[in-house]
C-alpha cells in the first residue's frame, strides 16, 4: 500500500486495512494460524456490550481453538467425491456486468478502488470494486429481511451481534449514500478540475479523495467516501490477493472427518 493511500485509510481514529481485519471476530484463529500478531481486539465497547448481553441457554459462542482447528487443517486440497450433491460454481471467464452501478459508474468505481487501495494488484482492485458493487445491489433485499425477522430471531441476533448491529442492518441505506455519493464526486471532479474523475490525472484523483475525505460529515461525498473506504478494506481483503497477504488457510472443507482417528 503506498504512502499516500494509508493516509487516505488512517488517522487517530481510524483502523488501518491490517487492523480492520484482524478486529473481526475470527482474528485470534487468523493468528492461532498464520502467525499474525494481532494488533488490537474488539473495542472496549464491543467488548462490553458483549458481556452484558448473555446468549440464551444452550446456545455457544464459537471456540477459537475449534476454528483454529478448522483452518489449519483446511488447506489441503480434495478432490469432489464422485455423485457428490454439492454443486461446484467454476469461476466464470465472462467480463463482470455491474448489478448496480451503471457500466459508466462502475469504471470511476474500480478508478476509485484503485486510489484507495495503492500498490495492489489490478485484479485484486477490480474484485473490490466487484464486492462493492453486489453489496450495494442486495443492500435493499437485506434491509427488508433484517426488518421481517420473526421477534424471537431479532431477539437471538441481539444478542448474538448487538443491538446497535441489528438495528444497523434494519435502517442503514447503503444503496442510497452510494447513489447520491458518486453523482456528488463527479459534479464535484467537474468542479474543481473541469473533467470527470476518469480524465483526471492520477495525482488529481489522489487530491479529489482527499478534499472529499476532509468534507463535512453530512456531505453526500464525504458519506460516498467512507462507504467506500469500509468497503475497498472488506473488498480487498476477501479477494484472491488479500487472503493471500493474510496467509489465510480457510475457503476449505474436509474431505475427511477431521476427529478421532482409531477404528474400530
């Protein structure tokens, strides 16, 4: 990540890329297994909603050491029994057709990418821009389902995620900060330079998400530009080079019962 781009990702109260994927819930197992040294937990106040809210009798939070199990052992490759009933998706060779960004607005997307990301490779910015764009396209279909849940369900993912979590997932608008967030980016790239974003230099773009970083909260660019900035570290770090970075051993199955080995 070059220089410049880590000063667009990090300030006094901001997560670096590395720090960001290491709070998620599986850091301890990602370390457990590849050697990361995790640089913090989850935050106090994570840490405190977590035990003030108790799950319900007989349910478990998941054990480190099982997934650490899990993905140390999850490396190896496996062929497909033969009859197997899982459906193996090939990768498809087909160019990727945006589901929600015009193909106009998907080009600044991947442009945009590109400039947060820094020094990484043009696939791995190309499948964070991808990642985007499928967020923003089931953002109203999982709005609608996190605001269907039965009572008892809402109750459990409470306490399971959180209340603010849940309530997040039932009110946030994703969909609508990025709508209104990259016709502001354009009129504003029209503004101050007299081209759109994809005609500026790279210097310029670098300059264009720095004035949108340092906008007022309530702009819809400064909105975009922290949607987007949330979504390039998730994006980058569930492609195929990001998990690369992490040395993360997961995306396997067992082709064998991974327990006790005696026969009988």
């Amino acid at each position: 990540m070059s220089d410049d781009s880590k000063r667009l990702f990090h300030s006094a109260d901001e997560l670096t890329r590395r720090q960001w994927i290491l709070q998620l819930g599986e850091f301890v197992a990602l370390a457990g297994v590849s050697g990361l040294v995790p640089e913090m937990g989850a935050s106090p106040a994570q840490a405190a909603e977590a035990k003030a809210v108790a799950l319900p009798p007989g349910l478990y939070g998941p054990s480190p050491d099982h997934l650490t199990h899990a993905l140390s052992s999850g490396g190896k490759n496996w062929t497909p029994p033969e009859g197997s009933e899982t459906e193996y998706a090939p990768p498809s060779s087909l160019p990727y057709q945006p589901q929600y960004f015009s193909p106009e607005d998907f080009r600044i997307v991947v442009g945009l990418m590109e400039v947060l990301l820094g020094k990484v490779g043009p696939a791995a910015s190309a499948q964070a821009a991808q990642w985007f764009d499928l967020c923003l396209f089931s953002a109203p279909a999982l709005r609608a389902a996190a605001q269907q849940l039965d009572p008892m369900h809402r109750a459990l993912a409470s306490a399971f995620f959180g209340e603010s979590a849940v309530r997040e997932s039932e009110t946030a608008h994703p969909d609508a900060v990025a709508r209104v967030g990259i016709r502001a980016l354009r009129d504003l790239s029209s503004r101050l330079y007299g081209r759109d974003f994809l005609q500026l230099a790279e210097a310029e773009q670098f300059e264009l998400l720095r004035t949108t970083a340092k906008a007022e909260p309530e702009t819809s660019v400064h909105k975009f530009f922290e949607l987007m900035r949330t979504e390039a570290i998730r994006g980058y770090y569930t492609s195929a080079e990001g998990l690369e970075e992490l040395e993360y051993r997961g995306n396997a199955y067992y082709g064998q019962c991974p327990g006790c080995e005696t026969k009988r």
